[in-house]
C-alpha cells in the first residue's frame, strides 16, 4: 500500500482550482469587510500570477496570461456585484484603479517567473503580454461599471 505524496494537492493540474480558491476567499472577504478585502485585491493578484506561473503546467503562456487574468475579471466582477458598501461612480472608479493596478502587478511576476526560465522565447513572452493588455482593456470595456447604483449593507 503506498501512502499518497506530502505535495499531492499541489499537483500542477490543481493549481488553478487553488488559485480560483484565493480568489474567491478574497471575494467574500471583500462581501463581509469591504475596506480590507479591496485593498488586498492587488497582493491576491500577484498571488495568483504566482500560483499559476511557478506551479501550474499550463503548456502556453497565452494559457496562463488568459487563466490569470480569466481569475482576476472573476475577482473584480464579484467585488462589484457583491462588495459591501454603496456602489457609486467614484467607487467604481476605485475598483477599477486597483484592479489595473493588481493586473500590472500580475505582469510584473510573470515576467519575473519566465526571467527565470528559458521559455518561453521572448516573441511568445511580448505576445502574451499584449494579449494581457488587450483582455485588461475588454474587461474594463466590458465590466466597467457593473454593479454601479446598487447597496449590499455591510
């Protein structure tokens, strides 16, 4: 009888479905103490870009760019729809500050964690992190003012 691995929840398989789990911890941190959850929401992106970058077997970095910032929209579209507090323009308008401010920090440890690695090559590197760009750039076209006008009490 073989006893399982100490590190067999940390398969590389898992590692999204961990990720998705900070993300959604950090949600309903955000849902019960509004203040303190969105202020973190920029640490749980760099978090996650980690998890996914150093752990995950994702096979190409445009499948990491596009999980990572797949968790993040989910992040900022549930601090929207179910943040405490009363959701109004300038809220919003700090919501989105933060979360192009998580989204650089994410960019920031996956040049950092493929700095460590020869691959993938740099064409692919700039491709996926315009591809980045462009995502933050719909989502925000997207997703931008969701949420505004409604009050969740704390």
């Amino acid at each position: 009888m073989a006893f399982p691995s100490r590190v067999s929840a940390f398969r590389p398989a898992l590692i999204p479905f961990w990720a998705g789990g900070v993300v959604a911890a950090n949600v309903v941190l955000d849902q019960y103490g509004a203040p303190q959850g969105l202020l973190f929401a920029p640490l749980v992106a760099a978090l996650v870009a980690w998890l996914l970058a150093r752990f995950a077997s994702l096979p190409s970095p445009y499948l990491l760019v596009g999980c990572c910032m797949g968790l993040l929209s989910l992040q900022d579209v549930g601090f929207k729809l179910t943040g405490g507090g009363e959701h109004d323009l300038e809220g919003q308008g700090a919501m989105n500050v933060l979360f192009v401010f998580g989204a650089a920090l994410a960019a920031g440890v996956l040049l950092w964690q493929w700095g460590r690695r020869p691959t993938p090559p740099w064409p692919h590197r700039a491709g996926a992190l315009l591809v980045l760009v462009l995502l933050l750039v719909l989502h925000l076209t997207l997703f931008g003012y969701v949420g505004v006008g409604t009050s969740h009490p704390l």
